[in-house]
C-alpha cells in the first residue's frame, strides 16, 4: 500500500471498528451530566434545604438536643467541637453525611445517635450547614421591627452606620452585613472589644475588628478646640478627619497642638449591657437580616462563605 507523505510522517493506524459500529459505542457512552457533572449531579436528599422556615425550626431541635455538647450556635461546647466556626475541617461536610451523623453517631466517638425522627434530623441539618454559611443564613430570632427601631432610636446605631443610603457616615455601611459576616462575628462586635476566634492552626483575627480605614482619631487645635473623629487620609503635612458630627475636616499640621490615634475602636461594645435582653435579641434580628443581592445573584450568603 502507498502512503501519502503525512501518513509516512505521523504514522498510519488502520480503523478498529467501521464507522457505524463506532457511532453506536459512543452514543453508548454516558454523557458527562449522566455521569454526575455539574447540571447532572444527584440531587440533594434532604427536603428541607434551602427552606427558611426549616433553619428556624431546627435551631430549636438543635437547641434542645445538641447545644450541651456543640454550643449555642455552633460555637462549640464542652464535649463537642464548634459545627459553625469559621475555617473548621469539618468531617461531614455534605446533607447527607450531616444527617447520619444526627441519627446514627459517630462510631469511635463520643458522638451518640440522637433521639429524633428523620425529618427532625434533616431540619438540624439544614440548620447546621445554615451556621457555616453568613448571618443571612441563620438569622437570629427576634422582632425585626423592634430591632430596627431600636436601631434608629435607642440603640442610635444610625448616628454612625449607613444601611440603604440613611445614616451616619463614621462607620461601615451596614446594608450586607449579614451576607458579609457570621452571626457570632456580629455578637461579638456588639458585646467584645476583642473579637478573636480560635481556629485551625491557632488563634487569629474574626471578621470584625477594627479596621484600618476607621482608625479613631483625636485632634487638638492650638485654641484647644478638640476634633473627634475618623482618620480618612494623611500626610506628613495634613490630614483629613471625618468628625463625630459627620462633618470633614481638612487639617495643616502646622496648625495642630496635638493627634492622639485612640487605640480602641469608637464603636461600643457592651451593647448586650445597654439593652435589655429582649431589646437586644431583636436588635441582633434585624442586623442579621441586612442583605443586599450582589451582581447577577440572590442576596444569600451561602454555604461556601466560612
């Protein structure tokens, strides 16, 4: 047989299997969504994923039998590990293996089955994967429209913190606070002036301390008159200071007696002391439920924001 030049170069390989029995072996071949590619993968077994109502109600079936061990919100208690804390190696990571873990244990652990009905232990489930998500997944418990109130009014929380475009410029814009953040992050921004967790590889920074673009600022002028504020820019000849009374202040240097950097943040942190525990909770539910839906996707934060 002659053969052309590139089948001398690259070799000359007679078919195996004439055209029409090949055609038939590859329509036989699963196509990669019949394989378990994304569009094909098996559906999630736990019928209540996903579903508001169902977080809420397995916060109360956890609450009854998993606190003592795991701790409120999954923060950890004094048998169990912490099922919600962020940067955690979790073991069961999927609905289904959740859902085992409820009701059968863990074998070689101290984990024992627990004494609910399947359905129950789906709601868990769903409550826990809620806990490693954001705030927006597991929002607290409480009356929203008193804890807005309370934001606006008693708390005075608008007098430093912007949600949708109303309040106060010396604080983050909270309107995605509770994509952005976990809902103990939240707590203890309220209640702790550190806020650290304890994390894989160690103690490290939670989500909310001080920022940098928020650094206190106190100004003396050389009259005495004081200038309270945030540092928004600076050099080594002015500055710039967003006051308390939200007002912008350009500075010379020379013109100052003194600049004192507060090392503490501005932000009250014994909210949980200023409120009682009714106004507090429903303050911590409206916080929670502060979301913005972010280009071309839904305002919830997801599972996969640790």
């Amino acid at each position: 047989m002659n053969l052309t030049e590139p089948q001398r170069i690259f070799g000359y390989c007679r078919p195996l299997l004439p055209l029409a029995a090949l055609a038939a072996l590859l329509c036989a071949v699963p196509s990669y969504a019949q394989r378990g590619g994304p569009g094909g993968r098996a559906p999630n077994p736990n019928p209540f994923a996903g579903n508001p109502q169902a977080v809420e109600e397995g916060r109360a079936i956890y609450e009854q039998y998993c606190t003592a061990c795991h701790g409120k919100d999954g923060a950890a208690g004094e048998l169990g590990p912490a099922l919600g804390a962020p940067a955690r190696r979790y073991l069961q990571r999927t609905d289904q293996a959740i859902f085992d873990a409820i009701l059968k244990g863990i074998a070689g652990t101290k984990m024992p089955p627990t004494p609910v009905s399947e359905t129950d232990a789906w709601k868990i489930a769903t409550y826990i994967l809620a806990l490693r998500g954001t705030a927006i997944d597991a929002p607290a418990p409480g009356d929203v429209a008193q804890g807005e109130q309370i934001f606006w009014g008693k708390g005075q929380c608008g007098d430093c913190h912007m949600i949708r475009g109303k309040g106060g410029l010396l604080g983050p814009d909270l309107s995605d606070i509770a994509r952005l953040r976990k809902i103990n992050s939240i707590v203890d921004a309220l209640t702790k002036e550190q806020h650290r967790v304890a994390t894989d590889g160690g103690t490290h920074d939670a989500e909310l301390l001080p920022l940098s673009t928020y650094q206190p600022v106190r100004v003396t002028m050389q009259d005495g008159r004081v200038i309270a504020g945030v540092l928004k820019n600076e050099d080594s000849f002015s500055l710039q200071v967003l006051g308390s009374d939200n007002q912008l202040y350009m500075l010379d240097r020379a013109g100052l007696k003194e600049v004192y950097y507060e090392p503490k943040s501005l932000m009250p942190t014994d909210w949980d002391k200023r409120l009682a525990p009714e106004e507090f909770q429903n303050l911590l539910a409206f916080l929670t439920r502060q979301s913005t839906a972010p280009p071309g996707g839904s305002g919830g934060g997801g599972r996969g924001q640790e």
